[in-house]
C-alpha cells in the first residue's frame, strides 16, 4: 500500500510543475500552458474521431485545427522571446526558419 501512495504522488506533482520553465516569464508560461492543453484536448478528438470511424475530411479538418493551435503557441513563443530579450528582433526569421 506504501508503494501506490508514491506512485500517486508523482503523478499528482508530475501536472503541477513548481516554477515555470526557466525562460518564459511566469505570465506566458500560463497563457502558453494553456494554448498546449486546448491543443492537447484537439488532439484527443482528432483520435476519437478516427476510432469512431469519421471520414478523411472531418478529420483533416480537425486535425488542421489542431495543427494551427500548436502553430500559435509556437509563434506565442517566440514573441515572449523577442519581448524578454531572449532573441534579437532582426533574428527571428532565422529562428522561424530553423522551426518552420
């Protein structure tokens, strides 16, 4: 019984991180965190949908969605980064080229 009451505590602070990850200020951490749950859950329904046995275009549609969450927290970062100082403005094309 001891060893599952560990188990269930990683889990539990596994989901709930102390800090935010070093970098991002605390405010876009949680904006940013947020953007990939939303992203996580359409994920999710894009899975559901295939067992379920929905055709190519409900799924592409969905997983476009999707695809373009994960493209805003991307682009979300990398603002956070220009805004803090982190990278400078004139290399943001080299940094979307080196993720794109």
């Amino acid at each position: 019984m001891n060893s599952s009451k560990k188990i269930k505590k990683k889990v539990t602070a596994s989901r709930k991180p102390a800090s935010p990850p070093s970098g991002i200020a605390p405010e876009h951490a949680q904006a940013l965190i947020a953007r990939l749950r939303r992203a996580e859950g359409q994920v999710r329904a894009v899975a559901r949908l295939i067992e379920e046995g929905h055709g190519c275009d409900t799924v592409a549609q969905q997983l476009t969605a999707a695809r373009k969450a994960l493209d805003k927290s991307f682009y979300a970062l990398v603002g956070c980064a220009v805004e803090h100082g982190q990278v400078a403005p004139d290399e943001v094309s080299a940094l979307l080229a080196k993720y794109a």
